[in-house]
C-alpha cells in the first residue's frame, strides 16, 4: 500500500464494535503445504446494535468457506477481500459464524500471523498478525474465551501449543495427531498463540502463594535445554516477586516459554504461552555475555508480569499502548533493581532513555506517550510508549508517594480485572487513592517533547537564604506548537561543605513533599532559609523527571557533587557533566582546526574514586564510562560532524589513559587474579567485569604494545563470553595487527551458534575504520548471515547504523547509502524490519550540511521505490517531512 492510500487512525474516532464475540473455536490443520484453519466464533449484537453489516479484518487472507449457523451463505450475502470480510445482513441476535481460512506459513516472510521459523510453525499477533490468520475484530477491546485444537503431523510436530490449559491430546490417522488447549481468560486476539515442533523443553514447577502448583517450561531448539536454565531461574524469580510486591498471583495450571530464532521483537506474552527470541532465553557462561543475563532476566520478568499488566487487564485501543508497556516496563525496572543494584539499574535506565528516547522526542518521529493519531501501530512500539512510559509511572509514584501509589495498583486491578481501559481510567485509581488532583499530570501522556529546565541560583550571605529560579520550557514537535506546562516532580538536597545534606529553616515558592519540590509552573522562584553557608543544589536526584537539565555549576561544584554528593545518581550525573562538557568543547576545538584541551581536575577526581574501597565495581564502571559519541553529537545537536566528534573523543580517552593509566592497569590485574574463579552471572562478578573491560579499553586508546599484547592474551584464555567478546571487540576497533586472526578463531569456534555470530556481526560492523564498509558488505553474503532473520540483520546492518557514527556518517554517503539499500531490499520481505532500521535516519537533519545532503538523497532514493509498506512509508514520509 502506498502512503497517499494509508488512512490516519485516531483516537477521537474510537467506537466499540457493534457486535461481540462471545466464544472462538479455533482448528488448525497444520501441513507444510497449506494449513487449513477452521473458526467458529459466537456473535451476539450490541445494545442499539440494529442489523449493521458485521466488517471484519483480514490481511492477504484466502477464504474457503463462510457459513452462519450451519449454512454456508451464497456470494450475494457477503464480501471477501484479503483484507476485510462482510456479512452484509448479519441474523437479528446470537449467532454462530464459522469461516475456513487457507495459509501458507512457510511463504511468509513478515514474521507476522503464523509462520514457520527453523520448522517450528508459531504466530505473532501483536499488533494486527492474528488478521492474518483469521478474519476477525483484530482489535484489543474485542475480548473472547478461545478454545484451539492443532493437528499435525506427530513426526514433524510432536510439540502442540496453545494459550491456556491443555485439555485433550490424542493421535490420529496418517501420522498425525492433536492437541486441545482452552483459555478460560477473555483476551483479545493479538494475545493469541500457536506453536508446533520438534523442541526440547526444560520443566520445573511453581506453587502460588495460595498453595496452587504451576507447572512450567521453557521450549527450545533440540538440545539446547541446559541453556534455558537462567530464563527458567529468571521466571521462577518473577512470579514470586509479583506476589510480593504487587500482590499478583498466576492464573493457570501452566506457563510455557517458547524460544524461536526468527523473530521481529524481544519476546510476546501471550497468555500463558509467551514466544521469545532466542536471544532472551538461551545462556550459559560460553555463549552469553553479562548484558546477556540481565537482558534474559529483565525480558522473563517483563513478559510474565504483562500477566496482569497487558493480559488482565488490556488496552482499550492501540493508542493505550503505554497503558501496558510503559506500566510493564517501571515494574520489570524495579524487579531488576530488586535483584540487582538499585543505583546501577536507575544509571543504565537513564544512559537508555537519554540515547534512544530524547533523540525520538526531539527529532520528526517525536510522538507522545500516548499518541492520539497514527497510521501504522506497528510503528509505535518505540522507546516514547515504553521507556518514557515507564519514567511517567515513576513520576506519578514520586508525585503522590509509595503508598498512594501502591493502593492506586490495587483499585486499579480490582477495578479494571477482565477489562480493555484507558490511561483516564488507569490515573483516576490514582487519584482517588491520593486525593490529588491529576489532571495537570496527563500533559505528560498527551504533548511529546523533552522538556528543559533551566535552573540559576543565588546566594544571600547576609540573609542565610538560598534561591533556585527553575524554568520549564518544552520545545514545539510535530503538531504541537505550543506546550502547556509539565508537572515535573525534582528530588532535592542541598550539600553542604561536609558532604552531607543542608536542612533548611523554611522553603517557599514551590511545592514541596518531603525531598521532593514539585514544580507546576513556567517558572517557579523557590526560596531555602536559614542555611549557613551556600549549599551546592544537588537536583533531579534519582533522575525524577526525564527532563534535560540547563544548570551552570562550576567545575568545582560538579567535582564536588561527584565525591560527595548521598545521591549516587547525581554523583555519577556531575561526572557525566563534566565529561560531556570537555567532550563539547574539545569538539568546537577540532572543528576550528585547534588542538583538543582537557582540564585535569575532573580526571583526578575519577582517579579518587576508582581508589574508593566503598564503592562497587559495577557503580566505578559506570563512573569511568565516558559518554559515547553518539551521546556527544546529541549534545552538540547541530551542524555535527561526526569525524570531529570521533577526534575529540579520541583525546579524551587518551587523556583519562595517560593521566589514570596506573590505576587502570590495576583493575584490569586484579581482575586477571580473581579470572580463576568459576563464572556467576551475579551482579558482583558482572560489575568486576566489567570495570576491568571499561579499564581495558581505556588502556587500549593509547596503542601500547604491551597493553595490546595483554588483550590478545586476555582474548584468548578468557574463561567467558563477557571477556572474550570485550578482548575481541578492542582488537578490532584499535584494528590491532592480531584482530583478522582473532576473529578467525572466534567464528571457528562459535560460527555454529548463531546468537554468537551476531556478537561476531556487530564488532566488525561497529569498528570506526575507514574500511568498515567493506567488510560488512562483505559479510551480507557470508553464509552465516541471512536477511531473513531479524537478529542477523539488526546485529550486521543495525550495529553500523547506530553503532558506527563515522563510518555509518561518512563524509562520501556511502555509509547511508548501503543501509538505504538494505531498507528498500528488506521492505519486500519484512517490512515491520526495514522499518526499524529506517528509524536510524532520525537524526538526520543535525548533521553538517554536507552529510545531511547525502543522507537526503539515500532517504529520498527509498522513496521513489513504488510499492511501499506501510511500515515503511509512514516512518519516511515523517523523517523527511
Ligand atoms: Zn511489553
């Protein structure tokens, strides 16, 4: 479809359907051929509803047969297209539509619907795959009790799942045989799920807090069951920590988790049957790194708790879709933090917010967290509705308090259980169970944009008083000009000279909940009294608004924040600060052909810290962590050129390198002393890890022979994936003289797994070096890649797109030309793929005038293709407009 036929979605113009569906009986006779399925739904009339044509969705649908109540209905009693079935005169009241829908799941490439992936036949419905399947309302406020029966041959699919509970299973003629599964939970179809094969399943058992036992088991490829162990031991984790905290116990007599390695996203909850990438499921210390296991722990739990949050409780329509995800999101944020630590959990979340969600709100995709208009939803599952979804939950929590907060989830879920709501309904139980009115709070969910705050301050020595002036200014986004003013909760200390925190006799001008000021207002001039000396404002503590900061402390201050401050966020955030504030500057310097200058003390202060026995590893990592480049051309924000960028960052790692080198070659030793031990993937070890790979690659910059020489050694006795991948990643990027022979051992040794040929993939296609494109051109034609798998190409051609500014950047086009290419070439097959790597073009418009011409002929080359998806010409009719 192209873009001028695309209609515009809106929330304004929801209604409910005027019939419901009641009871779906499904029957799939599954043949590698063709696969027949059968559906029985009962229809009953809306109130008011008064002989209105029932129209239902389809998408390149073939129908073989429609009856109502028995008898099959004659060409002029309906219309049938791929995309839509019409009863034109559907029966006055109940009654039973039955249709035969004929796939072909091998031949389809979208991975949406069902579809085959390595033999296994299995479905993905959100948002609009189960329209692929049958006609039917492939919407979420539908909600039906679905029985399904699979035949199959047994050989081929001795495995037959469904959502909800197995009732019946038996072998028939032919070789074949069946499976009934019902689900006595209403839900919409896109939580619908069928999978058949020939898998390994690793089982285990679960009894609820009310003494029901649960049996488990997480499904995967033949003889990979040993690797399902950490997502088992991640689910077991979840559902006791859903209990716990939330008060949420599981419904069904199983939970089943199916790994698949064709898959457009991270995983499905599907009730009771949730269907993952590979990529978070299989682990063991030889494959997976250490982001590896936490991005399996976070995914298990974030998919088990959409039990209550998504599957329980849905969204009414898709422009709800934060309702779920964001929701889902905060709490799998918190089950992480709960496992791991909490401080190191709430940086990464804000690092993530920062490089994927601001460039969003701040570019022409910029959207709100709930949209009120769209023309492909599959285009909306971005990092707006799900990670500043999550942070709007986190605010509201800071607004009103944790135990407001806590009794607002519970009337939530009493009150909404088997429901499709709204983000009205859901903020009303917040309301209502903190009295607070919140209106002024839903701008979050309905402006896009990342609001600035500008902060300035003054001093009083005669008056003991302190005055912070704090402004909020949303810049305008795409349709929306103007912008109302937020309510933006600001978690607060004032450090004093000993480090600690100031207590003031009185505070006016704002406000004010505990450690928390609560701003309202374009502005507020908040007055602190009675101090004794001049504090250093130490705001925003726990990032509590995702918000970009415009505050002037001197180098002194954010030195001091950073060895002082009780926040550790905030002592990281002043390290940050003055990171980004030399990596900008020395930018400009490079740009007007000048030499890079650092200040030293911010460097000193880093090396203090690594000296700090109290701090964890995990927490000095993140420390000595210097922002990315893409973080700094962020920054920069206009006119970029990548190439400066690259230079400026160059010396800045060269410095830290030179001036800390002693230190860092400490960590990295010690770290080799304690290599012996046996691998745990527990935060501890992780975060010793990785402050010793951060340390390495820091060390690396410098090109020394002997620290060279010592990643070579590290590559090659490494014990696990987390060091061998770190080793091997800097001897690509630093294109040391050992990297080819390194990566030939890598792949001769791993080239069988493919979730480790995509770490193989992503080094090379990250590396920052002038023959970079070469080589993954190259690689599209190595046999261990293939276009139809999603994970192979977001590991090759994603990695050089938002991994490698120079190179995806370069100043001759090329970079964006070959990623253009790929997106017209993927549109064809897999156009929900090709999408998401369009979207890496959204900055497109900040780079130097040069390379924004080039990357506007490579977008403008996509478009002159005639047969867009979709997908694929919404996200650039909005890139370029
Ligand atoms: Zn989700």
């Amino acid at each position: 479809m192209s873009q001028e036929t695309s209609p515009i979605i809106r929330l304004a113009d929801y209604k409910p359907t005027p019939y419901a569906i009641d009871k779906v009986d499904l029957d799939f006779d599954l043949t590698p051929e063709a696969t027949l399925v059968a559906a029985t739904l009962a229809i009953s009339p809306r109130a008011g509803t008064f002989g209105e044509p029932l129209v239902l969705n389809g998408d390149e649908l073939t129908l073989v047969r429609v009856a109502i109540d028995g008898r099959d209905l004659s060409e002029d009693e309906y219309e049938a297209s791929p995309s839509q079935l019409t009863i034109k005169v559907p029966p006055n009241g109940a009654f039973r539509l039955e249709m035969t829908t004929r796939l072909d799941p091998a031949a389809n490439t979208k991975l949406m619907g069902l579809y085959r992936s390595s033999g296994t036949w299995c479905t993905q419905c959100e948002a609009e795959g189960f329209r692929r399947i049958t006609y039917y309302y492939d919407r979420p406020d539908v909600l039906s009790v679905f029985t399904v029966k699979i035949t199959a041959p047994k050989t081929e699919a001795p495995i037959l799942l469904s959502n909800g509970n197995p009732v019946s299973s038996g072998d028939l003629d032919d070789g074949k045989h069946f499976a009934v599964w019902h689900d006595p939970w209403p839900k919409p179809s896109y939580l619908f799920a069928l999978v058949a094969g020939d898998l390994d399943a690793l089982e285990d058992d679960f009894t609820t807090m009310n003494g029901r036992k649960v049996k488990l088991a997480v499904y995967v490829e033949k003889g990979n069951a040993p690797k399902a162990a950490y997502a088992m031991d991640s689910l077991k984790r979840s559902m006791k920590w859903d209990e716990d905290v939330f008060g949420r116990e599981y419904d069904l007599d199983v939970f089943n988790v199916v790994a698949v390695s064709d898959f457009n996203m991270g995983a499905m909850e599907n009730k009771g049957l949730n269907v993952f990438n590979d990529k978070y499921v299989l682990a063991d210390p030889e494959i997976a790194t250490d982001a590896d296991y936490a991005g399996i722990e976070a995914v298990i739990a974030h998919e088990y708790f959409h039990n209550w949050t998504g599957d329980r409780i849905t969204c009414r329509d898709w422009f709800q879709l934060c309702l779920k995800e964001g929701l889902t999101v905060f709490r799998d944020q918190e089950f992480s933090s709960d496992m791991r630590s909490r401080a190191v959990k709430r940086i990464s979340d804000a690092r993530l917010l920062r490089s994927q969600q601001f460039p969003e709100d701040g570019g022409p995709l910029a959207h709100p967290v709930r949209p009120e208009q769209y023309k492909e939803i599959n285009n909306f599952y971005t990092a707006t509705v799900y990670e500043k979804g999550a942070e709007v939950i986190r605010m509201l929590k800071t607004l009103i308090g944790g135990d407001a907060f806590a009794r607002g989830m519970d009337l939530y879920f009493s009150r909404h259980d088997g429901e499709a709501a709204t983000i009205e309904q859901f903020i009303a139980c917040f309301a209502e169970a903190s009295g607070r009115d919140l209106e002024p709070f839903m701008v979050w969910y309905r402006e896009a944009g990342t609001p600035i705050v500008t902060v300035e301050e003054s001093w009083d020595e005669a008056s003991h008083r302190f005055t912070l002036t704090l402004t909020q200014e949303t810049p305008a986004t795409p349709g929306q000009q103007t912008k109302k003013p937020r309510v933006i909760p600001v978690r607060f200390g004032l450090v004093g000279p000993d480090g600690g925190d100031m207590q003031p006799s009185g505070i006016a001008g704002a406000e004010v909940n505990g450690d928390t000021l609560i701003l309202t207002q374009p502005s507020h001039t908040v007055t602190f009294e009675g101090l004794a000396s001049r504090p250093v404002p130490s705001l925003f503590r726990g990032f509590s608004a995702p918000v970009k900061v415009r505050q002037s402390l001197s180098s002194a201050d954010l030195i001091f924040l950073l060895a002082n401050d009780t926040d550790s966020f905030n002592r990281w955030q002043a390290g940050t600060t003055l990171a980004m504030t030399a990596l900008v500057k020395a930018t400009q310097q490079v740009r007007a052909g000048q030499a890079p200058s650092f200040e030293l003390a911010p460097i000193d202060a880093l090396g203090s810290l690594l000296d700090d026995t109290a701090l964890d590893a995990a927490f000095k990592a993140l420390l000595i962590a210097v922002p990315s480049e893409n973080d700094v051309a962020r920054e920069v924000a206009e006119n970029v050129d990548p190439d400066a960028v690259a230079t400026a960052h160059q010396a800045y790692r060269r410095t830290i390198a030179d001036r800390l080198g002693a230190r860092l070659k400490a960590i990295v030793e010690a770290d080799g002393a304690a290599a012996g031990q046996p691998y745990v993937p527990d935060a501890a070890g992780a975060g010793r890890r990785s402050l010793a790979n951060t340390a390495l690659d820091l060390l690396s910059i410098t090109g020394s022979q002997e620290i060279m020489a010592l990643v070579r050694r590290r590559f090659e006795t490494a014990t696990n994936m987390t060091d061998r991948m770190a080793a091997l990643t800097i001897l690509v990027h630093r294109g040391d003289a050992g990297a080819e022979a390194a990566l030939a051992s890598f792949f001769e040794r791993f080239g069988n797994v493919p979730l480790v040929v995509d770490k193989w993939l992503s080094a090379q296609a990250s590396a920052p070096l002038a023959n970079t494109l070469d080589k993954v051109l190259a690689l599209t034609q190595h046999p261990a890649f293939s276009f139809g798998n999603p994970n192979r190409v977001r590991a090759l051609v994603g990695a050089f797109a938002t991994s490698n500014p120079t190179q995806f950047g370069r100043a001759d086009g090329k970079g964006f030309g070959f990623v253009s290419n790929i997106i017209s070439r993927l549109d064809a097959t897999n156009p929900q793929l090709a999408a998401r790597l369009l979207v890496t073009f959204r900055s497109w418009r900040s780079y130097e005038p040069k390379r924004r011409a080039q990357a506007e002929t490579a977008l403008r080359s996509i478009q002159i293709k005639e047969q867009l998806s979709r997908d694929v010409a919404d996200i650039l009719e909005r890139t370029l407009a």
